[in-house]
C-alpha cells in the first residue's frame, strides 16, 4: 500500500501539470502548435484553451478526464498521422477525420462520418467531441 499511493499521487501531479502546461496561456493561438503535434481548441479560429492531445497520446478514451470534453470547436492536426476526434468517450459515435496536415478553423460546418467509417454528411461537430484516435 505505502508503495502504491505515491505513485498514484505521482500520475495525479503529471496529469495535473500537463493539463496545465496544455491549457497555458489562456487565449491560445495557431502558432502555440508546433510541428507534429495535434491540438484541440476551445474556440473557433484555434482561439480559447488548447489542449496538446499529443502530449498525452494521440488516442485518448475520455477527454472529460481533461477537463475538455464537448468544447472542441477548432483542431490542428500537425502530426503525420490521421486523426479522428468522436462524439462519444471510448472512441464511438460519429467522427471527424482529420488528414496530416490538416487543420479546421471552425468545426460548425464539416464532413462527418459514421462510427463504421461510412459517410454521414456535413453538420456541426461544434463543441462534440469527447475522445480522439
Ligand atoms: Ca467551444
């Protein structure tokens, strides 16, 4: 037991740190993601908190865990890899396809697909997503 809590609080603190590393400065900006990484920003135009989800890793099973769960209204994706941002946790739902490279300034108007990778039509995704992968 004695060994265990410390390094539970250990996780706690680096979670806490990266969320915080993640969400800093306040108004974030296009510039704040750098190259191969992939961020989520609260507000349209890759204005308000950004959460760097490669920091953490790209897939991530529930972002209610880091405090940005259903905000998402701008993405980057900088990394060479295709991402998807869904609707629900535990990567369900519709999805949101994002190519290397590619970036969404405003996730109100953009192709969404079903969770079986069929095509579900063009329709706000603003302020849905709950986990990426
Ligand atoms: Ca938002």
């Amino acid at each position: 037991m004695r060994v265990r809590l410390p390094a539970a609080v250990a996780v706690t603190a680096w979670a806490t740190s990266a969320v915080l590393l993640s969400g800093a400065p306040a108004q974030a900006a296009e510039s704040d993601c750098g190259s191969n990484q992939i961020c989520l920003f609260q507000d349209y135009g890759y204005g308000g908190r950004m959460l760097n989800i490669t920091r953490i890793g790209t897939c991530i099973e529930n972002l209610k865990g880091w405090e940005f769960n259903d905000i998402t209204s701008s993405v980057i994706n900088n990394s060479p890899v295709t991402v998807r941002l869904y609707q629900d946790i535990g990567h369900g739902g519709k999805y949101v396809r994002l190519t290397p490279g590619e970036k969404i300034a405003n996730l109100s108007s953009v192709t969404i697909y079903n969770n079986d990778g069929s095509w579900f039509g063009v329709n706000t995704f603003n302020d849905r997503t709950s986990s990426t992968c």
